[in-house]
C-alpha cells in the first residue's frame, strides 16, 4: 500500500542552523501539507501546496518557514533559523484533492533545537 | 476558529470492551477525520465521515455524526490490546487545513 515517506526520523541541530525535513508524498497525490506537534501538545497546521505554490498557511509558517517541491517527488520544509521552540515532531500529509479527501500522513521526523 | 474537541481525555477498558470518544467542533465543516497515533509515531488515517453522512463503518469502527449538534463519536468494538493509542478527530476549515483536537488516550488491558 503506497505510504508517506519522511527523512530524517530524527533531526538534532542548533539553534540559529538551517535545517531541511524531506517528505515523499504518495505519487497521485496534488495536494502536500506540512504539520507539526510539540510534545504533549495539539497537531497544528503549518501549510498546504498545490500545484507548485502555497495554498493555505497558518500563523505559525512565518518568514523562517519555507516550502518546496524540488522534482518530481519530493516536498520538503525549510527553518532557516531554529529556534528552542521549533522543537517539536513535523508531519507531512498528502491527498488527492482538498478538502473533500483524506490526508494520509507520513511517520514524521523529530526535530530537536539544542 | 473552529477545532475538534474530543472527550473524555483519557479511557481505559478491558479487552473485549467497546470504546466511544466523542469530538465537538464550533462551525460548519465539510467533513471529519479520525486519526490514531501510537505513542510517539505517525497519523494513521481511520475514517473519513463527510457532512452529509451520518453514519460510517470500517471494520471494528463506527462513526456517526450529527451536524446540528456540531458533534461526532467513535466507537471501537471488541477493543484489543493493539487499539491502545490516541486518537484525534480532525476537521476542516474554508480551506484544506485540518484542525485536530487534543485526542483521546485510550488504554486496553489484557
């Protein structure tokens, strides 16, 4: 059964260092999504993708926050500057339409700012 | 902006047993999701319930919601040791973003 695919598991960096989390996304899918969750906390909503632009993003994806679809099959999420509260588990997502269809998500990479 | 809710915040039963959790939301929605996440892991997606529908099943799993109490339950028949997880439900805004609450822990004893 096709899945979400994400790299890193596990992501360690310091603060202020740039990092880049990669999702595949299931292969007939149009629309991407990112999320995250602080330990203990809700899952919230970071950004969806469309047809290679941003859609929808949420207060949290502020100018630190970037997205990208380099080729064909992968989405990826940039911080360009961490931060200790960027700490928190990432989830990408993918569906085949929007709102109307299920978004399947990946395993997650978790992302620890030192 | 609306968000699911979903109670009680933690449930535990003996195997064998069903399991219900609820979820409330404040607005209009296009449809709801249930999600479970093992401790620690991934969302594994368990069933999408539109706002037209009122009912759904997939396996051991019933879903029902009702619009005009802005309300949904999830119903796990003959729980088993493996069900033990969170579960979410997640709604839809005007857009493609999904709205999670903040679970329900749900622990089955053998």
């Amino acid at each position: 059964e096709p899945e979400v695919t994400q790299t890193p598991s596990h992501q360690v960096t310091q603060m202020g260092q740039e990092v880049i989390l990669r999702c595949v996304p299931i292969s007939n899918h149009l629309y991407f999504y990112w999320y995250r969750q602080i330990l203990g906390q809700k899952v919230e909503f970071l950004v969806s993708f469309y047809n290679n632009e941003i859609s929808e993003k949420s207060e949290i994806f502020d100018d630190q926050f970037s997205v990208e679809r380099p080729d064909g099959s992968n989405f990826t999420l940039k911080i360009r500057s961490t931060k200790l509260e960027d700490s928190a588990m990432y989830f990408c997502a993918s569906s085949t339409g929007g709102s109307y269809n299920e978004q399947f998500f990946g395993p997650g990479t978790r992302l620890t700012v030192l | 902006s609306q968000q699911g809710e979903e109670d009680p915040q933690a449930l535990s039963i003996q195997e064998g047993e069903n399991a219900t959790m609820n979820c409330s939301y404040k607005t209009s929605i296009n449809n709801l999701q249930w999600y479970r996440q093992n401790s620690g892991r991934g969302l594994v997606h368990l069933i999408l319930i539109r706002s037209n529908e009122r009912e759904k099943h997939s396996g051991r799993l019933r879903v029902t919601l009702d619009t005009s109490k802005k309300s949904s339950s999830l119903l796990i028949t003959a729980s088993r040791a493996a069900d033990t997880a969170s579960y979410f439900c997640a709604t839809d805004e005007a857009g493609t973003a999904l709205i999670f609450g903040k679970g329900t822990t749900l622990s089955v004893s053998s």
